[in-house]
C-alpha cells in the first residue's frame, strides 16, 4: 500500500535504491539537483565570489564536494562539518568581540554592517579553512586514507588555489588551536548506522540492508537543508508561527540532538523504502532510544514536506 503523498513523493524525487544517483553524481541541495564532480574547478572559484555572509551557508555543501572527490568515507565529511562549524563559532566569536580602537562601547554595539566587515576579513581565508577541517577530519578516520599535504596542494590547485604546503600547515594549526586540540565531535552518521544494526538485530524482518544507502542520501539532504528544516521543526512543535527567542533558545537542545536526527533519518528512509511497516520501525525506534513517537513523526513530516516542495519548485 502506498499512500497518495508518497506516491507525489517518489515521482518528484527519484531517492528509491534503484534509482540512485550516478558514481559522478553529487546530491546538492535537493535530492534531484546533480552536480558533476568534474564541475568542482568551475564551482569553487564561484564559492570564493560568494558574498561573505553567505560563505557559512555553503559550507556543508562543499565540504561533501571535498569528499566526494578525494574519495574520502562519508564519516569524514560530517567529522568535517562538526569540525568547520564549531571552529567558526569561536573563531567569530574571537573576532566579533576583540576590542576595537573605539574602546568597548563599540564593540558591544555591533550592527549587521560590522559583522560584514568581520566576515570579509575572513572571506580569503575561509576556502582554506573548509578544506583544512576535511584534512584534519581524514586524519581522525579509520576508513579512508589521509589526505597528505601533497594531495591538497594539487587538489587546490586544481580548484584554483595556490597554496603552499606551509600555508597549509599554517592553516591547520589555526584551526587545532582555534578547536583547542578537541577533535572529537558527535557524527550524526555514526548514529544512523549503530542504531540500524541495533534496528536490524531487533528486528529481523526489516531490511536495514536496503535502508543503508537510502539513510545516506535522506542525512545528506537534511545536512544541506538543516536550518530550513529545523526552522519548520520548531514550528510544529511549538504551534507557533513566530517563535519567540525563549523557545528558539530552549530548541537549541533539538538541533544538537544526534540521537533524534539519527532516528529522524532512518524513520524517513523506511517512509519511503517500507512503507507498510513505517509505524513499527517507528514504533521500535521508540523503544531503542526513549524518544516519542510523536517527535520521530513530527521530524519525519517535515523532512518529507522539504523534500517534496523543493523538489516540486525544480
């Protein structure tokens, strides 16, 4: 049985494991948008015109392209991510609240001008520093071969940039420091496969061998479209078009909850995949991880909702 939505589901979006991206296809921002690998050197110079303000909502789409073609495991790419994200907070932060010649008041009194000017302090260095948390991220990973300096001077050069292993190092050591030499950072892939295999063991009957790839592709969207979907989240369960800045601080907790987005995922992929038995998968999901089965189908609505209106909107 398939239910009308997942039918308009299917048609638009083309995620069901027989029809699965080409190897030389990258899944942008929606699951049916493609982008050529071989693209990547026309790509990133585009990346490095972007205005400086939009350089940190690119940033995960990159660092998958980074990936992909240095044939890196997809654990090393959400490594990246938590890596990049956690560096430019406090890398930011540092640069926001660094005191100016204009004494404190200024600098507690910063207008949406100023934070451009920080960001364009940062917007030569930035490209670098994406591909400095997807190296540091290669190293940690047991699974893929590290990315040697050799190697990202090449592939930089490939893309445009002419770097030298020093710089290299040099940017590095800037974000190890600016991390301070905390690398360890919860992988949101990490959850989807242990919670599959404790799935798949409890549950023989569900065919988490074929829900595997299709959670890949169902994190990947939700990685590129985070903060419009947890942006629909807050909004559904809080029943209120316009949050306010208690609830939206309380929701910070949600939005950093692996364990809810590792369940998230895989409740979409079976949506989609086993539809018949969604409510048991959901049911037992429960059961693992003590979330509720209203927050797992509040998180699975919304992710269906994006996928199909951006899909719709090609």
């Amino acid at each position: 049985m398939i239910s009308p939505f997942l039918s308009l589901y299917i048609e638009k979006t083309h995620l069901l494991p027989d029809k699965f991206l080409p190897e030389n296809a990258f899944v942008c921002s929606v699951p049916t948008c493609c982008v050529q690998i071989e693209d990547l050197s026309v790509l990133f110079p585009a990346f490095l015109r972007r205005r400086p303000a939009s350089l940190l909502r690119c940033n995960v789409e990159y660092v998958f392209l980074i990936t992909q073609e240095l044939r890196l495991d997809p654990l090393a790419a959400y490594h990246a991510i938590e890596l990049l994200q956690r560096f430019m907070v406090k890398h930011l932060t540092g640069l926001l609240t660094t005191p100016t010649p204009e004494g404190a008041g200024a600098a507690a009194a910063l207008t949406e001008s100023s934070e451009e000017a920080v960001l364009e302090k940062i917007k030569d260095t930035f490209p670098l520093i994406v591909f400095s948390c997807v190296q540091l991220a290669s190293k940690l990973s047991l699974h893929s071969h590290m990315i040697d300096n050799n190697t990202a001077v090449r592939f930089l050069h490939s893309v445009g940039l002419s770097v030298s292993k020093q710089t290299l190092l040099d940017s590095e050591l800037m974000v190890l420091k600016g991390l301070e030499f905390r690398l360890n950072a919860p992988n949101p892939l990490t959850y989807v496969e242990i919670l599959l295999e404790v799935l798949g063991h409890n549950e023989p009957s569900i065919p988490v061998e074929h829900l595997h790839l299709l959670c890949h592709q169902v994190l990947q969207f939700v990685s590129l479209q985070r903060t419009a979907i947890y942006d629909s989240l807050l909004v559904t369960t809080t029943r209120c078009v316009s949050p306010s800045r208690e609830h939206r601080e309380t929701f910070v907790t949600v939005t950093e909850d692996c364990m809810l987005l590792g369940v998230g995922v895989i409740a979409v992929a079976t949506f989609i995949h086993y539809f018949k038995n969604w409510q048991q998968v959901v049911g037992e999901l429960s059961h693992i991880t003590g979330i509720s089965k209203r927050s797992i189908s509040d998180f699975v609505h919304v992710t269906l909702a994006h996928i199909v209106r951006t899909s719709c909107s090609l």
